[in-house]
C-alpha cells in the first residue's frame, strides 16, 4: 500500500447493529465484526470505517453519544474493541472510527450538568443555552430548524420547575448542539483523539465537519431549512483541524481525519482539505449525481479540479447508512439522489438498478483517489422500503410524522446465509433489530460466493484487481477523446482504460490488449448498454 494510506484506499463501512450479530441478541456488534474479519479481509479492503460504537441511548443510531471513551455494551466492551483493532491490523486493515463533535446526548454527564446548574452557569457554556423570545420566553431564540424537521430548539424545565432557557440541537432534541466557542470542548476532544489513537485506531471520520463553529450571534436565516450554510461559521472551523491534525501527525503510523461536509462551493471544499487540515472529505456530489454520461462526466472533472490545488485525494462513494441504496435509485427514472426522495417514494426496476450499480462499481474502483464500500452493497441489497410504521426508529420519521420514511430501509441487517430470516445474522436465529425481506434469500453471502456472475464475486475480483495494479487508487486520469454519446473512457497510467456505457445502445470498444474485468459479459468486441469494462491497452 502507499506511504499515505488513505489516498487510494479501499475504505468498507461498518454500520454495526446490522452486519453480524455475535452473541444472539439481534443487534450487531463487535463479536459478529471479529467473526466476519476474514469475509472482509477476503474481500479486498483496506481499511473499516465504523460508524458511532459508543454509549448512547441510540436515539439516533449512536449519533447520541453518551460517552466517548468506551464502547456501547449492546456492542460488546472496551476490551473487545482493542482485539479487534489488533485482529483488524493482523489481517492489514486499518481501523477507522466516527468521532461526533458537533453534539452529544441528552444522556451525557455534561448536559445532565448543565440542567441541574440552570441558567448562567459555566455548565451551560458548554452548549447552546438561550433564553427565548416573546413576552415570557415562550418563543424559540431563533428560527433556525431541525435537519430532522421541526424548530432547533427545546424549552428546559428548570431546577425550580419553572419553564426555562432553550438548547440547540441541530438535529435530534436528544443531540444537544457542544459550543465550540468554549476552550473546555477543545480540550475534552482533544484527549479523545489521543485516548482512540494510543488504542491503535488509524483515524477519524468527523460528523457535521463543516457545521461545529455556529453562525455569529445565531442569527434569523431567510432559509431555515437551508441546512449547514445558514447555520454555519464555515471560516470558523480551521484552527480546530490544524489542531486536530497535529495531534495525529505527532504519532508515528500514518493517522487520517475524513471529513464530512456538505459544501457546493470547490473553493471553501478545498480549504478543508490542505496539507495541515482534513486528510480527505466524502464526495457527495458523486453520490447524488444520476445516471448520466454527461453528468458524472461533470462531477468527476470538478471533483479532481476542485482537489488538485490542494493535492489532495478524492473520495468516491455510492452509497451510506444515510441515503437510499443505488441499486434503488438507479433503478428510477430519476436516478439522482435527494433527502426528499424517501418523501416521494418512485418505482423502482431492481434489474435495471442491479445492472447500473454493477457498471458503477467498477467505474468508482476505477477512478483516482479512495473508494468507500458501504456493508451490503457488495450483495446487491435494494433498499428496503415497505417496512411497518411499527418497526422504523430513525428519528427523522418520528419527527415528520412518517412523511419521510428516514433511514432504516438502508440500515436493515445484512444477510450472511440461509434460505430464511434472519439469513444467519444472528448466531442461533434470534429475530435482528429491523426485519429483513422475504426474498433475500439469493442476497446471501453463502449464496454468492463462487458465483461468477454474483454481485458478490464482481466486487472481490474487481477489488483485488485494483489492490494489485499500481495504475489505481491514487494517481492521474486522462479522459478518452471522441467517444460517442452516452459513453465515459479515460486512461490511468501503466495501460490501465475504463469505459462505461450509458447509452442504450452497444458500442465498439478499442481495441484491447486483454479485458481484466467487465461489469456484464461484453457482445464480442461490443460493450452493452450500463455496462462498465476495463481494459489493459
């Protein structure tokens, strides 16, 4: 692997409750992870990212944490966690997990300080605590709103009962807004970086990166439901990672902090990303980009543009614990991705998506710079749409009413084998936490393996291929002139041509010296419609 790691790496996102449950109970967690190190070690990756395994009351899926120096028990313990940081590392994966720094829990012993103080207490410096408007405070102090819907704000009751001062919370009500304003949360951050990494941890994913630092007084925004932008001191955050990233410079392996941010301006995006800040950031314009020549063509070019000034390497993701799963969106008419998709729900052709996300894949793996996998996505897995009401805990449905559906449907626990549920998530058959389809059966890891045509079998041959051909991950890309329409192509170095068709119609390949890997089988010297193929020429 490269001296830095993460520019070319090969990253697979764990979302625990649902990869592997190891002790019966339904809930994924770290035994199942241990187990299953072989199945990702076979797989080709070169690094986990896990998403929140802390204390929390799980009212956002861990995205409330309670305390961040140990390990959920739903999950398993501290000790556990260190065996497989070591287990990872002997099998050659890094280990990389979500740090939240933008808010805690309600739970946290520190917002539990902070209500017993009551107002004007150094407690509440902490956080955003503000006293309301109107007559007699009955009013939020602003109109900002939730990213999870309704006001920011919640009214506290008082030490003496009375109605009191109001928090932030930028999403849940149980996510209480840390103010970065106040030395004490640097510090406490600070020594949570160093406690993780002196555990063997190679780095951070950071949530809400660009959101820590608030806008100026906290002003009214014309667009309350404008998301970071509104909300946000973007030129307030630097010194924070300069910090941050010092701190991981001063240990001897590599260290790496991953951003991710929401940001549609290039420039301020590259800021986040020089030499003494972010090692890298997550590319959500690739993610919502739809299936178009055109328009990935687009994304890709402004996505390196927008890093080379910097050197630094681009991401390339297709899907997370957060978005609608591509096999889904690509199977649409509209092929793009929105938060408002899961308030539109749009027919689907799993066929069709299923052909698309293949073709995907190997344009992803392709491209220069590092490649995130998210759990399932190398079985296939639709996302899961017609859950009961009774079952969804995504915050996000509470809070609309049901009129966003939220994010369960791509967080439904994974498949490892079997005919029927819960498909050997679960060790001795126990029911998972979110109830899996009737018809994954063919989904399964058992079911795939071997499998040349299997989704499954595509990913560990198109993953092993570009661990081993030093002209992927981290590098340069030249596109291919004259193309028709529809159709993508460049070349990496060392001989290395990709080229995908989204026409609707087959097209003449150049002529290769040998096809090491297609996304569908070709027509002769024809590549098919949604189709990806790479080429030594």
């Amino acid at each position: 692997m490269q001296q830095e790691w993460w520019r070319g790496a090969a990253i697979y996102q764990v979302y625990i409750r649902s990869f592997a449950d190891g002790d019966g109970d339904g809930t994924g967690d770290l035994a199942g992870v241990r187990a299953k190190l072989p199945y990702l070690a076979d797989l080709g990756i070169d690094a986990i990212w896990f998403n929140p395994w802390y204390p929390s009351p799980m009212d956002d899926g861990g995205y409330d944490v309670a305390d961040y120096r140990d390990i959920e028990p739903a999950f398993g313990s501290l000790a556990e966690a260190e065996k497989l940081i070591e287990e990872a590392h002997n099998h050659d994966i890094k280990i990389i997990i979500d740090i939240v720094p933008n808010h805690c829990s309600d739970v946290h012993p520190w917002f539990a300080a902070a209500l017993a103080a009551g107002p004007d207490s150094l407690e509440r410096e902490r956080f955003w605590f503000r006293r309301g408007r109107g007559e007699h405070g009955e009013l939020p102090p602003n109109n900002w709103r939730s990213r999870f819907g309704g006001p920011a704000w919640t009214r506290v009751t008082e030490p003496d009962g009375t109605p009191g001062e109001w928090f932030l919370h930028l999403y849940s009500s149980r996510q209480p807004d840390l103010n970065w304003t106040n030395p004490e949360v640097h510090e406490e951050f600070e020594d949570i970086l160093r406690f993780w990494f002196n555990r063997g941890v190679d780095g951070f994913r950071i949530d809400v990166a660009d959101g820590l630092v608030k806008a100026d007084g906290l002003p009214d925004v014309e667009d309350a439901e404008g998301g970071p932008v509104p909300y946000s001191d973007l030129d307030g955050v630097h010194e924070i990672y300069r910090t941050w990233r010092r701190i991981a410079d001063g240990y001897p392996d590599k260290r790496v902090f991953v951003g991710e941010m929401w940001l549609p301006d290039p420039l301020r995006f590259a800021m986040y990303l020089r030499r003494d800040e972010l090692h890298s950031a997550f590319n959500f314009d690739f993610l919502s980009c739809p299936w178009d020549a055109g328009r990935l063509r687009e994304v890709i070019t402004a996505t390196l543009a927008a890093h080379a000034p910097v050197d630094a390497p681009a991401t390339w993701v297709l899907s997370n614990h957060d978005v609608t799963r591509h096999v889904t969106r690509y199977g649409r008419a509209d092929t793009s991705f929105s938060f408002a998709d899961r308030q539109h729900l749009a027919p689907t052709d799993p066929v069709l998506g299923t052909r698309r996300a293949r073709a995907a894949a190997l344009l992803t793996m392709a491209l220069p710079g590092g490649v995130y996998v998210y759990q399932g996505e190398e079985l296939g897995l639709s996302e899961v749409e017609d859950l009961p009401d009774a079952v969804r805990q995504d915050p996000v449905f509470k809070r609309t009413a049901g009129a966003d559906i939220g994010r369960d449907g791509c967080r439904v626990p994974l498949p490892w084998s079997g005919d029927a549920a819960p498909y050997g998530f679960s060790n001795n058959g126990t029911a998972p936490w979110l109830p899996q389809p009737a018809g994954w059966a063919a989904f399964t890891v058992e079911a795939q393996t071997d499998d040349p045509g299997s989704m499954l079998e595509l990913y560990r041959r198109a993953l092993r291929l570009r661990s081993a051909n030093p002209a992927l991950g981290d590098g340069r890309m030249t596109w291919l002139p004259d193309l028709p329409a529809g159709v993508l192509g460049f070349d990496r170095d060392l001989g290395f041509t990709c080229v995908v068709n989204l026409s609707p119609d087959p097209v003449e390949l150049p002529a290769p010296d040998q096809v090491l890997l297609s996304s569908q089988p070709l027509e002769g010297s024809l590549l098919p419609p949604d189709t990806t193929v790479w080429l030594r020429t």
